[in-house]
C-alpha cells in the first residue's frame, strides 16, 4: 500500500473560490458545497508543522482560514440587495451549520467580545470551532468600519452564523454586545 500524501495547501487559493463560485450562483449546491469545503478543512488541518520548544503549529489551519477569509473580505464590500452576496452569507452560515454538526463536541460554548471570541472549554476545541471562531472575531472588526455596506455585510454574516450555531450561551452574548 503507498504511503498516504500529505494534503498540498497551494491547492487551497485554487479549490475554495470554486466552492465560492458554485455557492454564489445556487443555493441549490449549498449543501454540496459544504460538504466539499468540511472536507478541505479537515484535510488542510492536519497539516501541521513542529516549531521552537516542539510546540505544535497548525499551518493548514491558518491557510484556510487566510483563503476563507479572504473571500469573505471580497463580499463585505459588496452593495446590497445583491443577490450573489446573499448567497455567499447564507453559504457561510449552512458551514457553520455543518462544521458543528460534525464536529466532535457537542456543546461549545463561545463567548464573544466585541474583538476577541474564545472557546471556553479547550477539551472541546476542534478545527472548527477555532475557525468559527476567527471568523466571527474578524467579522466583529467590521461592525466599526466606515463603510455602511461593510458594516451591513458583517452584521449579516455574524447574524446568519449565530443563528445556525447550535448551543450557545445568548445571555454572555448579549450582556457583551450591549455593554459596548
């Protein structure tokens, strides 16, 4: 039996914005889709590299959060009522949807400030939820920006994600949001 190849992060700025392309011309395909890019993630995350003192870095983690982001970076500042746009944020929320039902923990419980989202429980942290969790720590950022269309985007993306997040702990959310 060959050796199994370890998963090529060049092919990631390549495969994503097709996902993107497929998930913004059909809500049809979003299911597809997520499938298709759940599979990239867990594919990039186990790519992983040994750093000073052996610590473990997550270099395919980081790489497709840095595409996915960008992506998402290219819709913020997208007009609205544009349908493409909308697709794209309803897109990002059916992947959270489907990054947290597969993931391993059942309940994670995020607590979000306005610019720093942390997992609580660290016997719980996957893949997914630290990408869920940059996620919606770099959207946070844009709730601040001097664009109308950026700030309308971010709100979308943030609503629609914790919408489709499973448990959630909406007191801490809330308290933290409207102390701002």
């Amino acid at each position: 039996m060959a050796p199994r190849q370890e998963f090529d992060l060049d092919s990631l700025s390549s495969l994503v914005p097709t996902i993107f392309d497929q998930a913004q011309s059909s809500a049809a395909t979003h299911k597809k889709n997520c499938v298709a890019l759940h599979k990239l993630q867990t594919a990039s995350a186990k790519v992983q590299e040994r750093g000073r003192n052996s610590e473990l870095k997550l270099v395919g983690e980081r790489a497709f959060g840095e595409v996915v982001l960008d992506l998402v970076n290219r819709v913020l500042v997208v007009k609205k009522s544009t349908p493409a746009a909308d697709r794209i944020v309803k897109f990002i929320g059916s992947y959270v949807r489907y990054a947290y039902e597969k993931g391993t923990y059942s309940n994670i419980i995020m607590v979000l400030y306005l610019y720093e989202c942390r997992v609580e429980s660290e016997e719980e942290d996957s893949s997914s939820s630290r990408f869920i969790t940059r996620l919606l720590r770099h959207l946070l950022k844009g709730f601040e920006a001097k664009s109308k269309d950026v700030r309308f985007r971010c709100l979308g993306f943030v609503s629609e994600i914790i919408s489709n997040l499973g448990e959630m702990e909406y007191v801490s959310f809330m308290s933290e949001i409207f102390t701002y």
